[in-house]
C-alpha cells in the first residue's frame, strides 16, 4: 500500500523535474491520485510513466497551458499546444466561467492537448462552483461497432456533474463495455478479463488481457452504447476539427502526437429557490427505494467512489508490484514506500 499523501508528493515530484510548473504538475498529479483512490487505476498512476515518457520526447509540453479563440461568446477553441491534458482542461474551464454570467451556457471545443484522465474530475470542479458540467472525450480506435469484430470506435466518455444542496451528483462512464486502460490494468497484474468484454486481433472472445490490447473492446449495451458512442465520437470531431478514432493516438503510447478532441461544457442551473435542495431530496428517495437484494442498498452514480475513496485515504493506495517497480525507476531519489 502507498498513503495518498506520499503518492502525490512523488507524483508532483517527477513531473517537477521535467519542468513543469508546480502549480501544474499539483494538478495532474491530483488527477491521477483521484482516480486510485476511488477505484479507477486504470487512469491513475498506471498513465505516470507513459506521461513522464511523453514530456522526455516533446509529446507533451509541460509548461503549454493552450491558445484560446473566443469563436463565438459563448464558444472556445482551444489549441492544447501539447499541453498536459488537465492543464488545458482547467484552463479552459476558468475562462469560461466568466461567460455565464452573460449567456448561461458555454462550450469549450479542445484538441491537441494530452490525455484529460477522468473525466469525473472535471465534471466535481464545475459543481464545485455552482453549474452543471458535461464533458466528453474520444480516443484510438478501441471499440468494435455492434455486430462487428474490428476496432473502429474510440470510448468515447461522457461524465456529468450536477450541484445539490449535497455531494454533487457525478456520473463518469464510458460508451465502451469498459476502458482500454482497464485491460491494460488486468494485464499488468496478471487478471483474467470477464466474458463479453473483448475480442482479440482475429475478432475471437477473449478473456486474456494481453491478446485484447491488440483487439477490441465491446460497447455497452449492444446496439444502444454503440450508437451513443458514435454520435459523441462525431460531436466532438465536428465541434473540436480533432481527428476520428482510427486516426487518433497519443492517450496510449508515448510515440505519436495526442490528436484526439474534448469538449467541456458548462451551464448555469440558476437560482430558482429550493432546486438544489429538491435535486438531494430526490437522489437520498432514490438510496432509500426498495433494493433487490435487502443486504444491499440502492445507489446513484458516484456514491462507490465517494465510498472508496474514503477507504483508500484511511488505507492506502493498493499498487501492483509491476508498476510500483517501475515507478521507483523512473522516481529517482523519490521513495514511494
């Protein structure tokens, strides 16, 4: 087990020493500790040396916060400059919060940034300040179309955050079965992956990690996830001009330019009186529904990361051996331990 306070320190460290600025590299360490500590290693520590490598080969520029272009008031271009994706990301959301007080609404069309990790972080930063945020990304070509067996579909995610009178209400999920990074992650510690989820390079089943990182993955819910997960691949080429899945890299190597898009957009809900606190009462009707299994309780989106990530801050982060070696050869002096 690594505390969170140490994996951050590290973390923040190793970016440091690549130049990027501290209030910087603060932040995309936060990213990825987030994702540990409520049970998403997939975008958590596993994407640091992958990261590290990309700043050491100018994929990723550690200083670039990326060029802004008002096209529209209440829409921004962002040129990422090859910033760190989170960087761009934040960046972008500060400057257009001040555009709600004049439209509302606003939208933030990004390319040419790095990997934005979990998209759920982004979704809580806009709750946090009072709007509703929704942000969508898209990746390599990871995910065979429904009735297909060739990878032709990023993951394309969407995560959406809501203010309550509360915990914000935060749904984080992909249109793909599930993440590449995830069978990545079963590979890395040697897991078997679950029925349905991948097919291998020849388009067989597969519950081998290693032979599905050369496949691809099944969207969610057949017919259903594969179209959603099309149309937010369009949205987001249209709206970004970022290429589309079978041309995008760069979230998954440390060799190509990262050339996929995001878009982030923000709302403001108002302040029509009791809504926020109608919003609470709602959801805590919902935790107290009558659940399947009486053992179990009902819950909505984000309450099993709130839950874990209280266990991994009283606990510790659980690193695979693998990584944990690999971390301490790229760390330096740095102690992870």
């Amino acid at each position: 087990m690594i505390m969170e306070a140490r994996a951050r320190q590290c973390a923040a460290r190793l970016l440091e020493d690549r130049g990027t600025p501290p209030d910087a590299a603060c932040l995309q360490a936060d990213v990825l500790i987030e994702a540990e500590l409520r049970g998403l290693p997939s975008h958590g520590l596993l994407r640091l040396p992958r990261l590290l490598a990309r700043i050491d080969k100018g994929l990723a520029v550690p200083a670039a916060v990326g060029l802004h272009h008002w096209r529209t008031t209440a829409v921004l271009e962002v040129d990422g400059q090859r910033a760190l994706g989170p960087i761009a990301m934040m960046a972008a959301l500060e400057a257009m919060m001040p555009r709600l007080q004049v439209a509302g609404i606003a939208l933030a069309a990004i390319r040419n940034a790095n990997h934005i990790g979990m998209l759920a972080y982004y979704a809580e930063q806009a709750a946090a300040r009072g709007v509703i945020g929704i942000v969508l990304s898209t990746s390599e070509a990871l995910v065979h179309p429904y009735g297909g067996t060739q990878a032709m579909l990023g993951t394309n995610p969407i995560a959406i955050g809501i203010p309550t009178a509360d915990e914000p209400f935060v749904l984080d999920l992909a249109t793909s079965l599930v993440s590449m990074g995830k069978i990545h992650s079963h590979a890395l510690r040697g897991e078997p992956l679950s029925d349905g989820w991948a097919v291998d390079s020849s388009g067989r089943p597969t519950t081998d990690a290693l032979a599905a990182k050369h496949g691809a993955i099944a969207p969610f819910g057949q017919a259903k996830g594969y179209g959603l997960g099309l149309a937010f691949e369009l949205l987001v080429a249209a709206l970004a001009g970022s290429d589309l899945a079978p041309a995008i890299r760069g979230t998954l190597d440390a060799s190509e330019p990262a050339n996929k898009g995001d878009l982030l957009i923000l709302i403001d809900p108002g302040t029509r009186d009791g809504l926020a606190a109608g919003l609470t009462e709602y959801l805590n009707a919902i935790r107290a529904s009558r659940p399947l299994h009486p053992d179990r309780p009902v819950a909505v989106p984000g309450d099993g990361a709130r839950h874990r990530r209280i266990a991994a801050l009283r606990d510790g982060i659980d690193i695979p051996a693998a990584l944990l070696d690999e971390l301490q050869r790229v760390g330096g002096d740095c102690k992870w331990t």
